[in-house]
C-alpha cells in the first residue's frame, strides 16, 4: 500500500520498489513506474498501484477420477504481474488519494482466476485417470497438466499475469478409501510378520531340542563327577581331622605357654600398680595436709581482719549515731523553748483555738457530723448563759 501524506491541500504518495504505480491527471499519464514518490493533487489525479512482486496462490479443491472416486488437491501457483499497465487496464488497481487503499479487490479477482483455471486442468487431468495410477502418479501428472494449461491460457497474457511456478504438494482420496487401500499392504506385510514368528518358533524349538540334550548329557556328566567328588571329600575330610588334631594339641602348648607368660607379666605389672599407687596416696596426703594448713592459716587470718573491721565499723556507727542523737535533742530543745516563748504572751482562748486546729489536723477524715437535739439544746443554753 502506498503512504500518502497531506500538505497544504496537496498529497505526497511514496511507493514501494515492489509496486508499480500510474498516475493519470485529466486523462493524461503523468507519472509511472516503480517505487515512485511526487507531489499531487487529490482533485484531478487517478491513482493505480499494480503490485509487481512474485505472489503465492495456496488451493485446495475436490476432483472425481474416472472410477468415481473423490480425491482432495493440494497446490500452490506462484505468479506476478508482468505487465502493469495492462493489469490495470483490465482490472481495477485504482486507490484512494486520501488514504492509499484500493477501493476495489483486484487480488482477489486474480486469485479467483487463477483458481478456476488450474482446477479446471486439474479435474480435466484426474478425471481420466484411475484412483491407483493417480495416487502413484497423479501429483506429477496433474502438476505438468496444471502448468501447461495456464501457460496456454490466453486470458492470463491478457491481464498482464505470468505463471512462475506450480507446486502440488498433495493428492488424498477420502479416509475411508485411503484406509481400503491400505489394507492389501497391511495384510500382506502381517502374513510376512506371521510366517516370520512361524519360523522363529520352528527354529526356537530345534534349538529346545538340542538344549534338553545337552542338558541331559550335562546331567550324565555331572553325576559321574559327584561320585569322584564324594570320594575326594572322604580322603579330604579323613586328611583334615588328622591336621586339625596336631594343630589343635600345637594351639594347646601354645595356649599353655602364652596362660604362664601372661600370669608372670600381670603378677610383676600388679606389683608395679601397687607401689605406684602407693607412692602416689603418700604424695597425695602430704599435699594435701600441706594445703589445709595453708587453708587453715588464710583463714584465721581473714577471720582476724574481719573481726577488726567489724569492731572498727561498730565503733564509727556508735559515735555517729551518738553525735546524730545528741544534735537531733538539742534542735528539738531549741525548737520547744522557741515555740514556748512563742505562745508565753497569748491568752486562753487562742491557745484553745490554736489546739483545736492541732486537733483537727491531726483527726481523721469526717463526711458528716450528726447533732441531736439535746446536744443543740445544751449548747445554745451555754451561749445564752454567756451573753
């Protein structure tokens, strides 16, 4: 697709190298060629853009050959336009001068002719050929059919189209026949497959055969040699007791000998342990009377100085306590005789005030006071006495 772009009213289009581009301007060809770029106005210009690339045309379709069967075709054609400016006069390649789209479906006209005329050689080709030659060699067949008959078609040459190359990948008869046709095969490699296993078993059983006789003469052998063995065993056996007993009485001298060697040597190592562990007991003792004597004398002088630092700290907390005493009394002598010339001069009736709020001070918390009527009595008597 070309890239055209705006400016100022005008259009710019850019064209690939792979496409082929016309432009007409009131009838007349002004620009063609490809891989063009040019200025435009959208007004008066008449744009084509014919691809001139190889193109790839994938088909599939269905024939019948000429027993009635159907098979499946499998093709690609691969063609291009050779001559652009016929393909365009043919078919419509024009695009929009805004946006650079074809406004119709060339391609798919060419693919469409392109289709109709190799399945129509096609199904020429297989409709006169049996399935089985088909199937073997119908993909050669209908490939040379197909190419020959578009190189002849004269509409193709007209349009400008050239034909590079026909492929047919595949050529299928439906399932059911396909697996039909695979049966004859499939039985006759199964009857290879069982007289195969026939041989084999034919050949495993002589072989079973010569493998029991050779057992049996194995067997026939092998007890003629057992009885030899036996008789060996018995001279063997007889041969063994008589070396087992002088090696038994040259173990017991040697047993005997290595007993009173053993005796003597844990005799003299168990005098050895009791001297050593004699000497080590008396060393042990005289270290360790040493040790609490040492034990004896470190404690009784840690004895002495504690007793003269407790006596010493005894002494101290006496005399401070003492002295703390003696300036605690006279401050408090002090403070009464204070307090005495204080309240020398003052009359009976603060002193009672001054004890009544010492009291109340120092009475407990009281939420309320109750006073019944014969205390209120007595005590408005006293005040009217007074007055």
């Amino acid at each position: 697709m070309a890239d055209i772009t705006r400016r100022l009213g005008w259009r710019h289009l850019r064209g690939a190298p792979t496409a082929h581009i016309r432009h007409h301007r009131s009838g007349t060809l002004v620009h063609d060629g490809p891989g063009l770029s040019f200025w435009f106005r959208a007004l008066t210009a008449a744009l084509s853009e014919v691809p001139v690339d190889d193109r790839e045309l994938a088909m599939t379709f269905h024939a019948r050959t000429v027993d009635f069967q159907d098979v499946t075709v499998q093709a690609t054609v691969t063609y291009r336009i050779s001559d652009p400016a016929v393909a365009a006069a043919r078919l419509d390649f024009s695009i929009d001068p805004d946006t650079g789209v074809w406004r119709g479906a060339p391609l798919e006209q060419l693919g469409t002719l392109l289709t109709e005329t190799a399945q129509q050689h096609a199904l020429d080709a297989l409709a006169r050929t049996p399935l089985s030659a088909a199937l073997v060699d119908g993909v050669t067949a209908v490939r040379e059919r197909v190419a020959a008959g578009l190189a002849a078609e004269p509409r193709l040459p007209a349009t400008g189209i050239e034909v590079v190359a026909v492929r047919v990948m595949a050529l299928r008869p439906e399932p059911e026949v396909e697996r039909a046709l695979r049966t004859p095969a499939r039985e006759q490699i199964q009857q290879e497959a069982d007289r195969a296993t026939y041989e084999r078993r034919a050949v495993a059983v002589e072989r079973e055969r010569t493998i029991a006789e050779n057992e049996l003469a194995s067997r026939i052998e092998l007890a003629r040699r057992e009885e030899q063995l036996v008789e060996q065993r018995g001279t063997n056996a007889r041969r063994e007791a008589e070396e087992t007993a002088a090696a038994d009485q040259v173990r017991a001298e040697a047993e005997a000998t290595r007993t009173v060697r053993l005796a003597q040597a844990e005799a003299a190592r168990a005098v050895q342990l009791a001297e050593a562990e004699a000497a080590k007991q008396v060393h042990l003792a005289d270290a360790e009377a040493r040790r609490t004597e040492r034990l004896a004398e470190a404690e009784a002088t840690r004895t002495v100085k504690l007793a003269e630092a407790e006596a010493t700290r005894s002494v101290r907390l006496a005399r401070a306590e003492a002295e703390a005493a003696r300036e605690v009394g006279e401050a408090r002598a002090q403070a009464q005789a204070a307090w005495l010339r204080v309240h020398a001069d003052v009359d009976v009736a603060t002193l009672h005030a001054l004890t009544g709020t010492r009291l109340a001070e120092n009475l407990p918390h009281i939420d309320s006071v109750t006073i019944s009527p014969d205390v209120l009595t007595g005590l408005l008597a006293k005040l009217g006495a007074q007055q």
